[in-house]
C-alpha cells in the first residue's frame, strides 16, 4: 500500500460516453519549490505542503512533473535536487559583507538550477516552469527562459524581488498571487496578478465529527503567534491542542512551555492525515496571526474539515474564510473576542462549512486555474515555433485536464 507521503502517480479512471470531446495533451511541468525546507511530510510550513499538493495533483491528471526542491523531498528525482554544491573558501569567509552562509547558499542552489534551466535543460525537458521560490534569482532570470514561465507570488513584496523587477521590468514572467491581499500589494508589477487561491486535497481534509477542545495549527513561531491561542482559550475555559514545527525554539521556550499544562496541549509536528483527525474533532480552530497573513492554509485545511474557525483579521485570512459564515472574525489581537467567539462557533453548522470549502478552496479548482494558466502561456503567449513544437507533440489525452 502506497503511503501517505509517497506522490500519488495514478490517473482517475474515465468512462467514455458519446459525449466525450477530444481533451487536451498532457504538459511537461517544472515546479521550482522552496530551498530552506524539504518537500516532505510532516510540511515544515505552508509552502512546502503547497507544492507538494500542486505536484501530486498535476501527476494525478497525467502531467509530466518535475519538483526541484532540497535534497530529501518526497519525489524530486535524482539530478534535480536544489542544492548548493558550493563551499566558500577561507579568504571569501572572512569578507565581513558576506551574508550570512544559509543566505549563500540558498543564493548558489538557485544560481546553479537556473542557468541550467536557461542553457537547453528547460527546452528539451518542459513546456512550462512553475516557480514557488520565495527568491529573486529565478525572477531575474525568468527573461532568459526558452520557455515559458509561471511565477507564484506567495509573499508580500521583498526589496531584494522588487529589485529584481525593477531590472526586469516583470518580463520573462507571468504573475499569479495566492490571494488578493497579496496580489493588491504588488504595485511594482505593471499589470495586478491574477489570484489563484491556494486549494487543499479534500479527500485528505475530511469531515470531522467535532468535539469540545480547540486546536491550533502551524508553525511555532511569533508571527503565528500561538501564545494567543492559548490566553484565547483559557479565557473560554476550554482545551486546546497545539500541533506544528518548532520553528523558533526561543519563542518555544520563553513563551510556549510556562503555558503548557492540562488544559494546553502540544501534539507535536504531525502529518496531513493525523492532524486532520485532530482538526475534524475539534469544536473551532484558532488562527492568530500576529502579522498580515499572505493566506492562511491552516484555516482552508480546517474549513474542509467541516471545523470553524476564528481568525484574527489580518491579511488573507477573509478571503480565505470567504465571509461565508463558516469562520468568524475577530479584531487582529483581541483575545478576549475569540474566546466570546468559541460558543458561536459552535452554533455553525459544520456540513455547510464543508460544502463551501470544497466550493472554493479545493485543490482539483486550484489545478483547474493553474492548467489553464499553463496552457494560456504555451499557446498564446510563447515563441511560435516553441508553440508548434508543443502542440504537434505527440501526446496521450488526458482526463480532466
């Protein structure tokens, strides 16, 4: 039996009826991930469990994927690991305007992907890149492409990308943004990018049956701000359970660990499967952003599940709950609203919760836009003679491409 963290490679099984019209050919894809972190469950963060859906979804279609992504993720195939390779010498050590070696590092393993990219790899092997880097570099060199390029924005603006922009003038790339509140902040680029909300495997994100504790969710880190949770449902006289990496072991210790106790639980850093079990049998999840969330894919993986939420409003968030009343909204750090907010909750009806999130946050939708994305960039927007050589590719159909 293929496990949880393995890639799902099958294709749904179609049914030919007398109403089939020809389907599209499949799609070379490359998916340039995330350096910091492998691709791997249990996700270090949203944005590796992103690109991990992404791939598994499009290979699930019958698309041709290729993930670069660190060394020991799950699916990279051999050669295409995002690694550095490359050690400073002693003299370049000692520079005292060199950034930090992580920085470097993650600077040289996206210098090397891209220029192998540029000079013929990404021309016998793809018919699209798909960047997730939250970098500069590949945004730089996107112009230099041979084919065409895809750049999901999962970030508010950076200096060092909009530097980048400012020398390519955004050409090279087109620009999606997982959510309006990061799209709307993107005033360098001459043209708003589309939005393509991030979707989540609604098989895996299941119906609960709820229960009497809360949970919270993600990164242990200040930003996300679980401390607030914890005050939020000691006011509510309620359990919470605490589940997700410890990203900031500081933070963990000076302001996580005092606040531990029978009514505070850390479940650890779980897989998609087991914290959806916690998530399904939670009466609300809490999310306390302390920083403007580009969107927040705890709570789409909450909604899905049927459970609540009660959110800080901050960022992404709104869109992500979709003023649908299937969470509610508080004032960013008011801690005493949450809790009042905990028995309303409870009141929503969780079947409706679901039926929305699998309306607008699943991940067959997300693969819906960003195929067409695909598809629009090959055939319309590219080089004719690289267009011609895609299209007169041979090429099996596909089911729901």
């Amino acid at each position: 039996m293929m496990s949880p963290t393995e890639p799902r490679l099958h294709s749904r099984m179609h049914v030919a009826t007398a109403d089939d019209r020809p389907r599209p050919h499949r799609l070379r894809i490359a998916l340039v991930g995330p350096y910091r972190y492998p691709v791997r469950e249990p996700f270090a963060g949203g944005l590796e469990s992103h690109v991990h859906e992404l791939a598994n979804g499009l290979a699930e279609r019958g698309h041709d994927v290729s993930v670069f992504a660190r060394a020991g993720s799950t699916g990279v195939a051999p050669g295409d690991e995002l690694e550095s390779g490359w050690t400073p010498s002693v003299a370049a050590t000692q520079d005292v305007s060199m950034p930090h070696l992580p920085a470097m590092l993650e600077h040289h393993a996206y210098q090397r992907l891209m220029l192998r990219l540029v000079h013929g790899e990404a021309l016998r092997r793809f018919d699209v890149v798909h960047l997730h880097a939250v970098h500069h570099l590949p945004v730089a060199l996107a112009p230099s492409m041979p084919v065409p390029v895809l750049a999901t924005l999962h970030i508010p603006p950076t200096a060092w990308m909009e530097s980048a922009l400012a020398v390519t003038g955004g050409l090279g790339a087109s620009f999606t943004a997982v959510s309006d509140h990061v799209s709307r902040a993107w005033t360098v680029l001459a043209e708003r990018p589309a939005v393509v909300l991030n979707g989540v495997d609604t098989d895996v994100w299941c119906p609960g049956p709820g229960g009497a504790d809360l949970v919270w969710s993600g990164r242990l880190v200040p930003e996300k701000a679980p401390h607030l949770a914890i005050l939020a449902a000691r006011a509510a006289a309620r359990r919470l359970v605490i589940a997700g990496p410890l990203s900031d072991g500081d933070y963990v210790r000076r302001q996580i660990v005092p606040l531990l106790g029978d009514d505070v639980i850390y479940a650890g850093h779980l897989g998609q499967r087991e914290l959806a079990g916690l998530v399904g049998g939670a009466a609300a999840v809490l999310a306390t952003p302390d920083w403007d969330e580009p969107f927040g894919l705890t709570v789409a993986e909450a909604l899905s599940c049927g459970t609540p939420v009660i959110a800080f409003d901050r960022g992404g968030i709104r869109e992500v709950t979709g003023g649908s009343g299937s969470g509610i909204l508080v004032p960013p750090g008011d801690v005493a609203a949450m809790a009042q907010a905990v028995p309303v909750a409870e009141r929503i009806d969780r079947r409706a919760v679901r039926r929305d999130a699998r309306a607008r946050l699943s991940l067959d939708r997300m693969l819906d836009e960003y195929v067409s994305h695909y598809r629009r960039l090959v055939t319309v927007e590219h080089d004719p003679a690289v267009r011609d050589r895609v299209m007169l590719r041979e090429a099996e159909p596909l089911e729901g491409a």
